[in-house]
C-alpha cells in the first residue's frame, strides 16, 4: 500500500493563526504543514498538504488521492457540515480517511454537531487543537501499516 498521504485542508483555514484564535490557536498553517513534514519523515510517509477555498479542489484532490495514496487526513472545515459532494469523494477513496476538526465541534452551535464526512470517516478527531494533525497522521499511519500487514 502506499505511504502517500493526503492533507487536505478546507475553507478559512488559509487564516489559521490570524483568524478567530481564541479558538483555532496561533499556529498557522505553514507551521502545521511543517510539523506534520517533520513527523511524515520520522513515519516514513510522503506527503501532499493541500488547502482550499474551493469545494471542487478537495474534491479533485480525493480524486488525485485514488490514484496514488495510502490515506487521507481531511480537515473539511464549514464544507463538514454541508457537502455531499466531499462525502461521495471520499466514498470513492479506498484507504483509510481520518477527519480532524481542530476545535471541539460538539461544544460549539449546534450546526457545527452534524458532519457529512464522518460517514465515511475511519476515525474522527475533534478539539486536539492543532496538535489534532500529527495524532492523525500517527493514526494513519497505523492503519496504512496493519493493511499491508494484512494484504
Ligand atoms: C473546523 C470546525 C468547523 O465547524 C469550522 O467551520 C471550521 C474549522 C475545525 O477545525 O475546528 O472552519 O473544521
């Protein structure tokens, strides 16, 4: 199997570190992106970090994913709790989907309780701050690895 990962990253989180950080915390997403560089090499994984504005670019870039990765880490931001589209995507991956939310969604509006993508989801993270990131990647990791013990 695969040791490419996917980090996919949805709306507004382009601001993270700037933008409501009393909630997002003050790392931003280039500091993410680097931690979690660091600890795909120590896990020995490959990585595609993506983030988008566009709903349509985390659906092409699930679809690039069938093509070549091992797992996806998604964060899919406000699209979580409105988007089919990214839930079908993801229906059509077949590794492991690990669905990470950096802040507690259940103890937020209650909009924020319902996730499309969680569906499909192997694991859900919610409310590890950004911290969330590496312990997905681990988890991904993990399941990457008892497939191919299993294959
Ligand atoms: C989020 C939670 C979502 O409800 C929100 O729309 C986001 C970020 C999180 O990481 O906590 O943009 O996914």
């Amino acid at each position: 199997m695969s040791r490419l990962v996917y980090i996919l990253n949805g709306p507004n989180l382009n601001l993270l570190g700037k933008r409501q950080p009393e909630i997002y915390g003050r790392a931003t997403l280039a500091d993410v992106e680097a931690e979690c560089r660091a600890l795909a090499g120590d896990l020995g994984l490959s990585l595609r970090f993506h983030q988008s504005n566009r709903e349509y670019e985390l659906i092409d870039w699930i679809h690039e994913a069938r093509e070549d990765a091992g797992g996806i880490v998604i964060n899919p931001a406000a699209f979580t709790h409105t988007s089919v589209a990214i839930l079908d995507a993801l229906n059509a991956f077949d590794g492991p989907v690990i669905e990470l939310h950096i802040s507690n969604v259940h103890k937020r509006e209650p909009f924020r309780h319902h996730s499309f993508v969680s569906a499909r989801a192997d694991g859900v993270m919610a409310g590890f701050g950004t911290q969330g990131y590496g312990l997905a990647l681990r988890r991904v990791a993990h399941l990457i690895d008892a497939r191919a013990a299993h294959a």
